[in-house]
C-alpha cells in the first residue's frame, strides 16, 4: 500500500511542477517579447509529455517491481530536466540565457514574420548555412549594413542593441562566440562584420532565418530614415556661424541627434545636407578670433561653471559629435563631449585659440544643464551672409545655484542659494553679516569654541580648480563668511533662511553660564614657589554643555611657551619666523645672567610628555630648540618676542677667551747698553682636573667651562652639516699655518679630551689646536658635532695672533753683531713678557725679505689691457676645483710655493700651501672680491691658464668633466648701488656713493613671498645666466652658486640676511633687483604649464 502513495505523490509533484508552467509561459511571451525562439510551447509540451510517459512506465514498472522501479523513475525524471537546462546552457551560456530579439510587432511584416519564425524556428525545420556561405551571407549583409552611413536615426531604430537600464536590471548585448560585450549600436555593427567574428560565425552551422532577420532590419531602417527626414523642419533663428560647405559623399542627410528629455522623446530638427558645425569641435575659418589670454580665461570659467546637476543631466543627453581638430575623434555623450572640450589635449590641437562667438554657445549650453532642463533642441548652426567682427566675450555672471555634490549637504552662505528661492536686498544682506561680524568681536572666546566643530566642505563660491578654499571648522566658517571678498562673490545675494542661520549660529552657540575672567598678561615672570593649573572640578550635568576641550595653561602665563590669550593681535607667520629665527641665533651666542637663572617652576603642555622646567634659561632654551614653535603653531604676540628681547640683552656675550688660564710671574727685565735678555724661571706646575676614563658610547662628559670642538656642543638643534663642519675646519688649519706661536697660543689651560682614546691631557692653547685641528681623528670621534659659533672662536683667535713675517725691521744706529748677543738657554715654556721697547734695545732684527706672487690672478700689473674683461669664475671652474685631488704618495711634490710667498692682495703668506690651494684661493670669494676693490680687472685668460697649468701637472688626478646643465660666469662687477646692476654679493654695502638714498630691508611681505613661492625651476634652470651673473656668489657667506636655484634660495634665506646684519643693515635694493628678475621665471597658469613642458 506504501508503494502506491509513493507513486500518486510522485505523479502529483510532476504534474505541479509541469502544468503551473504553461500560463507562466504565455505571461513571459506577452510581456517580454525578447525572449528566444526556443521558449516556445511546441517545444516545451515534447519535454513534458516523455516526462510524463517515462512517469507512467515508472508507476507500472513500481507496481510490479517496487524495489527497482521507483529509483528508476526518479533517475528518468532527473534525466529529462536536466537535458532541458543542459540544452539552454549549451545554446545561450550560462550567465545569460535569456538572449534579447528585437520586437517587429511595429514594421510592416512584424506580426507574420513572428509567426513565421516561431514554426520554422522550433525544435525542428531550421535551415541551416554551412562554412563558406556563411561568409558569403555575411558579405552580403555587410553591403547592406547602415555602418558606413550611420545617423542619429539609425541609432533610434537600433535601440534595443544599446546597453540600457530595465526596471532594476541592466540589458546589454553580449556576443558568445568572442566573448565581446559591445555597449552601443554602432560597435555592435562594428563587430558583427569584423573579421574574426565571421571566422567564428564559419566554424558553426547558421540557421538561414538569421540572415533574412537582418536583412529585413537594414531595409526597414532605410525606410525609417526616409520617413523620418521628411518630418524634420529647418529651423529659422540663426545662433552661430556655420563651417563650410563640404561635398557629401551620399545623398542621405546627416542628422545631429537631439538632446531628449528624462520624461519623453523630443522630435529632432532637420538639418540641410550640410554637416551642421558644433562650436569648439570644429573648424571655422573665416570667423573672428580670440587671442589666448581670453581663449584660458572663457576655458577656465566654462569648466568651474558646469555643477554636478548639470553633469548628470548632461550624461543622459545621447549626441553623435565629432571632434575636427583631434582627429575626428566619435563622442556619444554632451557630458563627453563637453569634457573632451575641456581637456589640455583638445585646447593645444586648437591652438590657444578659437572663434570668440563659440564660447557664447557653451555658456548657455552650461547654464541650461545647471537649471536641470535639457534644451528643446540643440542650436544648429547658421552661415550668415556676412562675417562682421564680434567684440571680446566678457566674463559671464555665476549662477545662483547650488554648486556641491549630491552626496553632500549644502552649508549656507558656503553653496549657491537654491534656484527656487529669492534674494534678499543688499542692505539686508550686509546688515546681517555685520551683526555677525559685531557678536563675534564682543563674545569671541565663546565663539572660539567653534573650532572643535569640524566642517568638510569647501566654498564652491570662492574655490577654483587650482584653488580650493575650504574652511576647517565653523568658527573659520563664520570668519570666511563674513569677509568682503566673499560677499563680493556672492554678489551680495542670499536667500533669507540662509542669512538666519549664521545669525542663529552665532547668538545662540555655545553659552557658558557665567563668564569666566581672565588675568591680565603679566610682566616678566619673577620668582615662583608653585604653579596651580585652572581645571574647574565643578561636575557637569547632563543639562550643561560640555567645554570644548582646551589645553592646560601655566599661570601666570609664560610667553611663548603657553598659547597668547589675546587672539586679535597675533602676528603673521612670517614676521614669527623671522623674530623666532633671530632670538634664537642670538641666544647661541649668549650666556645666562642672573635674571635669567631666576627659579621659577612651569610646565609645557604642548610638546610630548609634560616637560618640566625650573629656571628662565631653560624655558628659553626650550622655546627656541626649533621645534616648540611648530607645537604652538607660530601664535605669538609682539609683546611675547619684546619680553625675550629684553633678557637677550641683558644677557652677557660668550667671551671668545673663556677658558681658565693659569698667571705666571711676569719676569723683571734687566737693561744692558748691549741686549735685553730673558732670564728664564722655573716652570710653574699646575694640575690638570682628573676626569673619569672615557666612555665612547656617549657624548656628554665635557670640561667645566665647554672648551670649543674639544667637547660636543650642549644644544643639539643648531649643528651644521658635516660638509659645512670639514669646510671650517680646513679653513682654520690653513689659518694656523699662517700664524706665528705667540703669547696668545702659549696660554695655560687645564683640559682632557674626554672622546679620543686614551687620557689625552692638555695644558697650553697650542696643544688643544693641535689636538682638535691635527687631523680628523678628532672630528670623527666627536661626531662632526658643533656649532658655527667654535668655528667663530678659533677664528677669532687666531686673528690676534700675528703673521709670520708681520713684524717691521728695526733700524738702529749701531749694529751689534749677532755673536755678540747673549742668548738665554732654551726652557720649555715661554713665559709671556710684556714688550719691548725699540728705543731701550740695541739689538738689530733680521729684516725679513716678502716676496709677492706672480701667477695670473694674484699679479697686480694688468698684462692683458686689450684682452675682455669678464665678471669672474664660471661654475664649471669652480665644480672642477671641488673635486681635484692629489695622488696618492704624491703629497709632497704638490707643495710648490716657496718660504715668505704672499698673496699682495690678500696679505696672506702662503707658505707650505700645495698648488691646490693656492688655485682654491685664487678663486676664492674673499680674493676676488680684493681684486674687485683694488679696482683691478679679471680676464678670462687668468681663469683659464689655472685651469690648463692644473691639467698639465701628473701627480694630480684630473676630475671628471663638469655635469652641469649650462656654464655661466659668476659674479658682477658692477659696484654703483643705484645702477642698473648689482654686484651679486660680491662687493660689501660699508660705504655708499653721495646723494644716495638707502632704504633699510626688514622682511619680506606676502606679496614678495608669492613671486617666490611661485618660481618655475625648469625656467631658472634654462636661464641660469641671468641669475648668475648678477648673483653668482655672496662675499658676506664666501661661497659661490653653481645653478640659478642655489642662488635663489641662498639670496632669500633669513641665514644669509642674518649674516648681514652682523656687519651693517640690509639694503632693499638689491633684494628688489632680485625679485625683478624672479618675475621673469614665474609658473605659468595650469592652461599654459602643461603646454610648455610637453613643447
């Protein structure tokens, strides 16, 4: 009895699933015309009726056979259905199986060529077309083909062949056979008649109903065309000039397609059998011509002018647009069309130029996207009897429509109003924006608190393309608002909701319950036992509102080290830099006094980790480390940097002999009528400091007081380069080897040097020059760590020590011989003995015999009077002498200047110098810059003869040739301050020619600032003569610029300035000559920019 349900249930769930299928079927074909030949009933009922005989044999064979017969029905049930989907796999594939045929419901044979097809094209009676009459048919059918003259009306007939959105779905073609996927009609032709689609087509059997199916699509969209064209209208008002008249190669007109509506099909205008010209995608000869600034201008203001409404109403406007000037490049959108206008590629193929009536035809095109309407039809255009002149296109005015993004919402008074509403009267509108203004002067520490709420949106009123103003929260939202300029923009129009809401904003945000007072900015900060810090331990209900969060703050308050109370009056950023950068060189040369060593406990809560301070130094030394002004984010006060200011003066100068001495007994001298001799005294021991063994692994054991370069500077924020350290420190040794062991060098020191291995102990200034200067040992193991200011000592050092051969020859009336003279016996130590009076000895001195050098560039006989007369070095003279070398074991013969060789314009002696440092002298700054005021000429000859006697020499190793872009002669030698030159850095500003009028520079104002900022390099690059020339080297810094651009950031640093003002004040004129020429290599706007580096 069990197998007899089974079979019934069976049987009832076949028939469930079969005959609900029927109606279904007639639903789909009814409604979905596009469904294949092979959904079709006579197909489906075969399927059906084997399913249900094998399910009657099924149910017999179970009867009789219960065990086999119902596994066999189920497997027989299975078998028939799936060779149903196996079939539309194999047919349609297997992520579409549903192919899309077009309706012929509407054509003349549509409703019997459907009939006709659904008996022929079932499961049986198909005619199939074999291998080579495929590619025979598909030759036939490509004569036919509309592709070669393809219109706006064959992309209508084609529509269904296009890639559109049904309901929630998207339909588009797909070719199986290639794997293709074309997106529009045209394409679609396009690769039903390629080759290798036809190959494909070959390799299968075709049914003949296919090829008639198409043949009878090209003759009724023919016949569509015709139809069509008799319909379409010349239209009467003439907009443009029309391009010229071209031969068509067919009869049948060609139409422009025009722009349809979201909601219907507007009816398009016929067009003459000329091709109608678009404005700005093609050509016109005869028409009048804008010149490139107004043609960037209209560009410019074309494409900031089109919002995002308007390019989404664009992109549903189908368009079959040429461009003539790239190639006839196909555009089937107005959006792509109106981007590839804009593009950099497109404007350079037109030439900066175009018809300026052209311009007038997208500015209405984009003010009619914006409005959300797609135009009735499309301007076409007109040749009008006469081409008369057309004056310039002036700027048009800004819609008033909202200009953000959908995807974000409008801030008022930052977005155009809304279309729909109205401005209110300008009085109105100034006269809210000032109540604004008002309440934000009187309660601006309430308002401040608008700067935890963050605002992200830009101002599409003010913004540009290259140029996005975008306020960071609402406070600077308000302050933007409010700002002339802005209501410039605007144009003093705004709707009345707008208005109220900023005025609602900044009455209403953020009212604290009771005002809280503030202290007064307190004088210099005297003595403090204990600071407490303002935290309100009041407990906040939920009915209040929460502060927004501030940072803890000393008080009282210390001057650049907590955030100034007073916001009205913070300086620019600039003129921060240029005090913080001047204090801060300063203090390095400084040392603490007694109102600096004031104790005084604060903190610092804007840098990491509450640093702890207990003295005024160290809050000095922490302010100006360089890197607590970022933390405060340059706001100060002027009265902050005057406070600072004050103590730098009270502040002692580091002395440059601030090492400890010991005094020796200054021996009696005796006088003889003979000599005056130097009796020689015990040696006064002294003992020297013991120090811990050295540690390598740190830097911070030093001597009390910090000996220069024998112990690692205490800031590490002002350190220079190593390239600058071993610059300096070269030149202190070619300094020694000029200088005579004096009093001065013989000084008592007690000293170790805490870095090199081993207890080097020192006693006397000239053994820490040895030491420090012997070799780089020293340097290495100090790191290469110091500042400008030990340079600056030794250098002043060394400065009182006299030359070699300084002293004059004394004269006497009797000569007594040298025999004769009683000599004291040789000591160790010199003890410092006061001098010598030349009236109380008779001691004759050697006279000393000073020759001066007489190689080119040193002789002070001008032998090439006839010759050209140039400024000074090239750079790539200077680029060799960088990197010239000895070879190695060839050390000695490069020593070529003999005894008592001195340099006359220098009155150096240059004893012991290799010729290579003789050649770096000669084209040192500091020598031609003594040639220049000895008034004395430069040749290129004496330049040139260095350059050629080194290359001549074999144990020097020739550098490479020079790698630099362009040679150019440095320097100027121009001296006059009020003429059309300046001397490049050359020449000090000591003294000035009468009747002139110097004007001293302080800083650079934001103008200046920008021609800076906005220098093109690859133009100074190209150019480097020009800068090179006037500013090829600086004689206050002594160093030369190899390209435009070294020179250019050295003339503009604040170090260089610095430098200056160490000697005299800075003149503006030079700085003014500078900037001029900057002018000249300014970028140039993004229209252009791109254009130059492609040329």
């Amino acid at each position: 009895m069990n197998h007899y349900v089974a079979a019934c249930l069976l049987i009832l769930i076949s028939l469930g699933s079969i005959l609900p299928g029927f109606p279904i079927l007639m639903l789909l074909q009814n409604y979905f015309p596009e469904l294949p030949v092979f959904y079709t009933i006579d197909s489906l009922v075969m399927y059906f009726v084997q399913a249900s005989i094998i399910m009657f044999l099924g149910f017999l064979s179970m009867c009789l056979y219960s065990d086999i017969a119902c596994p066999l029905a189920i497997k027989g049930y299975v078998f028939i259905f799936s060779r149903i989907s196996g079939s539309l796999i194999k047919l349609y594939g297997s992520r579409h199986p549903f192919r899309r045929i077009p309706d012929l419901s509407d054509s003349q044979d549509g409703p019997e060529a459907s009939k006709k097809s659904r008996k022929v094209g079932g499961a049986f009676g198909l005619k199939k077309v074999k291998r080579k009459a495929v590619i025979d048919e598909m030759e036939k059918l490509k004569k036919l083909s509309p592709i070669k003259y393809w219109t706006p009306q064959s992309l209508q007939y084609f529509f269904f062949l296009t890639r559109r959105k049904h309901g929630d779905e998207e339909k588009l073609t797909i070719c199986r056979l290639c794997n293709y996927t074309p997106f529009t009609a045209r394409l679609f032709f396009v690769h039903l008649f390629n080759d290798s689609h036809i190959r494909q087509l070959s390799e299968h059997r075709i049914s003949r109903e296919s090829f008639d199916l198409w043949i009878r699509h090209f003759e009724e969209c023919r016949k569509y065309e015709v139809q069509r064209s008799d319909v379409l209208s010349v239209p009467t008002t003439p907009t443009l000039p029309r391009k010229e008249e071209k031969p068509m190669a067919r009869k049948v007109p060609e139409v422009k397609k025009v722009p349809e509506t979201p909601k219907a099909v507007v009816k398009p205008v016929r067009i003459s059998a000329d091709n109608p010209r678009v404005p700005l995608l093609d050509r016109l000869p005869t028409a009048v011509r804008c010149d490139q600034k107004i043609f960037v201008k209209n560009f410019r203001q074309i494409a900031e002018s089109l919002t995002h409404i308007g390019k989404e109403a664009a992109k549903n406007k189908l368009v079959d647009w040429k461009c003539e000037y790239c190639g006839l490049i196909q555009l089937t959108t107005e959006l792509e069309a109106f981007n590839h206008i804009i593009s950099q590629k497109h404007k350079e193929k037109m030439k900066f130029t175009a018809p300026a009536d052209d311009f007038k035809f997208w500015f209405d095109w984009v003010g009619k996207m914006n409005a959300g309407n797609a135009p009735h039809s499309i301007p076409v255009v007109q040749q009008p009897p006469e081409v008369k002149k057309v004056p310039e296109i002036s700027k048009p005015p800004a819609p008033t429509i909202s200009k953000s993004p959908a995807d974000s919402p409008r801030v008022p008074m930052l977005d155009w109003m809304p279309a729909n509403e109205t401005s209110v009267s300008k009085e109105q509108f100034n006269k809210i924006l000032d109540h604004c203004a008002e309440v934000f002067k009187k309660d601006r520490k309430r308002i401040e608190a608008g700067k935890m709420s963050v605002l992200y949106s830009d101002c599409s009123i003010c913004s540009s393309r290259t140029r996005k103003v975008r306020p960071s929260n609402m406070q600077d939202a308000l302050l933007h608002i409010i700002k002339d300029e802005h209501r410039k923009n605007m144009k003093y129009q705004s709707c009345l909701s707008d208005l109220l809401y900023w005025k609602n904003w900044v009455d209403t945000f953020e009212v604290p319950p009771k005002p809280v007072k503030q202290k007064p900015l307190p004088s210099p900060p005297a003595r403090v036992e204990e600071i407490t810090f303002q935290y309100s331990k009041k407990p906040i209900t939920k009915g209040e509102k929460r502060e927004p969060f501030r940072r803890p703050a000393n008080s009282p308050r210390i001057p650049l080290l907590d955030v100034p109370q007073n916001q009205e009056s913070l300086i620019p950023q600039r003129e921060f830099e240029r005090r913080y950068y001047t204090i801060r060189m300063e203090l390095e040369n400084r040392t603490s006094s007694l109102e600096t060593d004031k104790s005084i406990l604060c903190f610092c809560f804007h840098c990491h980790g509450v640093r702890q301070m207990t003295s005024i130094y160290e809050v000095m030394q922490h302010v100006f480390d360089g890197i607590h002004d970022k933390r405060i984010r340059f706001n100060a006060n002027r009265s902050d940097f005057d406070y600072y200011d004050n103590l730098i003066k009270k502040m002692p100068l580091r002395s440059t002999n601030s090492l400890q001495t010991t005094k020796e007994p200054v021996v009696q001298l005796k006088k003889s009528p003979i000599a005056s001799v130097v009796k020689p005294v015990q040696r006064v021991e002294t003992t020297p400091c013991k120090s811990p063994p050295v540690n390598a692994d740190t830097l911070n054991e030093s001597n009390n007081p910090r000996i220069p370069l024998l112990d690692v500077p205490e800031s590490q924020n002002m350190l220079i380069s190593q390239v600058k350290f071993q610059e300096r420190h070269k030149a202190i040794i070619l300094q020694m080897k000029s200088r005579k062991v004096g009093l001065e060098l013989n000084q008592k020191v007690t000293c170790v040097c805490h870095h090199c291995p081993g207890t080097v102990q020192l006693t006397t200034m000239l053994e820490v020059l040895r030491h420090v200067f012997s070799n780089e040992e020293h340097a290495k193991n100090i790191r290469f760590s110091a500042v400008q200011s030990d340079f600056d000592y030794y250098d002043n050092f060394l400065k009182k020590c006299p030359l070699l051969s300084t002293n004059p020859p004394t004269t006497t009336k009797e000569q007594v011989p040298a025999a004769a003279v009683k000599r004291s016996p040789a000591v160790s130590v010199v003890n410092p003995v006061r001098k010598l009076d030349t009236c109380s000895s008779s001691q004759s001195v050697p006279e000393t015999t000073r020759t001066d050098c007489s190689l080119p560039l040193f002789k002070k006989i001008d032998e090439h009077l006839n010759d050209s007369i140039c400024h000074g070095p090239t750079n790539t003279q200077i680029d060799l002498l960088r990197r010239w070398e000895c070879k190695e074991n060839a050390t000695d013969l490069c020593h070529y200047v003999p005894n008592n060789l001195y340099c006359g314009f220098c009155n150096v002696n240059m004893i012991g110098w290799t010729i290579l440092e003789v050649a770096n002298h000669a084209f040192s700054v500091s020598h031609i810059s003594a040639i220049i005021k000895s008034s004395y000429c430069l040749h290129p000859y004496d330049f040139d003869w260095w350059i050629t006697h080194l290359l001549s020499m074999s144990y020097l190793t020739p550098p490479f040739p020079s790698e630099l872009p362009m040679e150019c002669r440095l320097g100027d030698l121009q001296v006059s301050y009020n003429a059309d030159h300046y001397s490049g850095g050359l020449v000090l500003c000591e003294t000035f020619e009468p009747n002139y009028i110097f004007v001293e520079f302080y800083y650079f104002t934001p103008e200046q600032l920008q021609i800076i900022d906005n220098i093109d390099e690859l133009k100074i690059q190209l150019n480097s003569q020009c800068i090179l020339e006037m500013f090829g080297g600086c004689v206050y810094c002594e160093q030369w610029f190899l390209t435009g651009m070294e020179s250019v950031e050295h003339f503009t640093s604040l170090e260089h300035f610095f430098k200056i003002r160490k000697k005299h004040p800075v003149n503006e004129f030079p700085v003014h000559m500078l900037l001029e020429r900057l002018k000249w290599f300014q970028k140039d706007p993004e229209a252009t920019k791109t254009r130059c580096i492609l040329m």
